[in-house]
C-alpha cells in the first residue's frame, strides 16, 4: 500500500506491515520517507490512545498541512486495545491519498 501527496510516494509498505485503527491505516516507521514529513506543532490527545505528534507533508515546495499524524508513545492501554504497538506509526489524511 502507498500514501501518495503530489505526484510523489511518501510511504510504503505490504498489507500484512499496516495497522489498520479507526478507519485509517498506519504505515510502519520503516516505510515512510521522513524527508517528506515536518513535524507540525499542532497539539492533541486522544482519550484512548494518548498524545498526537502531527506533520505537515511537503513535497517539491508544495505543504499539506497536518496530514500525517503519530502516536510516539501511545497509552499502553491502546497497545492492548489495538492489539499491536504502533508508537511510531504514522497515519494520512486529508488529500494524502492511500493507494494499493
């Protein structure tokens, strides 16, 4: 599966590497091309799974505002929920389209 803003590829990974958590599916730190993420200072917690690090996507000049988003250290409660641990993970929104 592919996330892909503007032409360009900026993360990768095989279905089976995914997580797939509330309607969205988290890319594995190895697949994302961290040369195409800015961290955003834009602050949030989620009630389950603990504080939100946001990122604007950036690709030949061109910014997405907080379309990508990671749980660094999420709760340990939503590792159990989730039943695998996505610290680190980061998930697309907004028009960052995910592809097969």
């Amino acid at each position: 599966m592919q996330a892909v803003w503007n032409g360009q590829v900026i993360a990768e990974a095989d279905n089976e590497d995914l997580i797939y958590i509330e309607g969205n599916w988290y890319f594995p730190p190895s697949g994302v091309k961290q040369e195409f993420l800015e961290k955003s200072d834009t602050p949030y917690t989620c009630p389950w799974k603990g504080v939100c690090q946001y990122f604007h996507v950036v690709v030949g000049g061109k910014k997405s505002e907080d379309s990508a988003w990671s749980y660094p250290e999420p709760l340990p409660s939503a590792i159990e929920r989730v039943h695998e641990d996505f610290s680190n993970y980061v998930a697309f929104w907004r028009d960052v389209q995910i592809t097969e």
